[in-house]
C-alpha cells in the first residue's frame, strides 16, 4: 500500500513539473528570428557594414529595448543604456540621423537631434541606476564624456 501511495505520488509530482511553463527570459533583446536576436543583427549589421541607414535603424532599436524593456526583469539589457548612450554621444550620429532617418524613425525616437547629449546622459543614470555594478566603469566615462 505503501509502495502505490509513493508511486502516485511520483507519478503526480511528474505530471505537475511537466506542466509548468518554460523558464521566460530575463531581458528582452528585440525578438528572435532564426535563433538570432534583432540586437544582435543589427548590431553585427551596424559593426560590419557600418552606413549611416544602420545607425539610424540601431537609435531606433535601443530606444524600443530602453522604452518597452519586456523579459521578466521589465528593464532594459545589460550594458544597452550604455551603449545607446556612447552612440548618441558621437557627433556623427546626430548628423547621419538628421540626413539618412526616415520619418518614421525620426518620430519612434521621440526626441531631436540638438537632444542626443541630453538623452546620452539620461541613459548614462539609467545603466548605472540599474546595473550598480557598472557605476566603477561608467561613471568616469560619462564625466569625460560630458566634460
């Protein structure tokens, strides 16, 4: 009788754990397409064959990861803010996204061009407000980037 009770038991505790849903991500990174993310896309896009359409479409990208975070966190990527802000920190970003940004991508930014400095340092405070660890590393790149 034993025996059967712990059977079922078992029997039941394995039928519950394959019911339980598939672990989520912790960070939404873009969606996936082919096993490959859209961050890693158009970031291997923007390093490889690097144009100015590239850079206007990985503005837009960040802003949607920084905007709409997703995962199970509901905060951007590590090291996305970061990145997002060195780019907006290039002069040579706010001159390609004012030529080459579609209208479309110039309205999901949601700011200008005369506010990429701004936003930089916006985001600069939200890598280090959300990742804590990274303050060592960000925080004196900012103050010499925003000198």
């Amino acid at each position: 009788m034993r025996l059967k009770t712990l059977g079922l038991l078992l029997g039941l505790g394995l039928l519950l754990s394959s019911c339980m849903p598939a672990a989520q991500i912790l960070y939404n990174w873009g969606g996936e397409y082919n096993h490959v993310t859209e961050y890693e896309r158009l970031a291997y896009h923007s390093t490889d064959k690097q144009s100015p359409e590239s850079i206007c479409s990985m503005l837009v990208l960040y802003e949607q990861l920084v905007k709409q975070p997703g995962g199970l966190r509901q905060v951007p990527p590590p090291g996305i803010c970061a990145e997002y802000a060195w780019l907006l920190a290039q002069p040579e970003t706010a001159t390609a996204f004012a030529e080459y940004a579609t209208s479309r991508q110039k309205m999901s930014l949601g700011f200008t061009t005369a506010q990429f400095l701004d936003r930089s340092r916006e985001l600069f405070e939200m890598e280090m407000h959300y990742y804590p660890e990274s303050v060592t590393f960000i925080k004196p790149l900012a103050e010499r980037l925003f000198k």
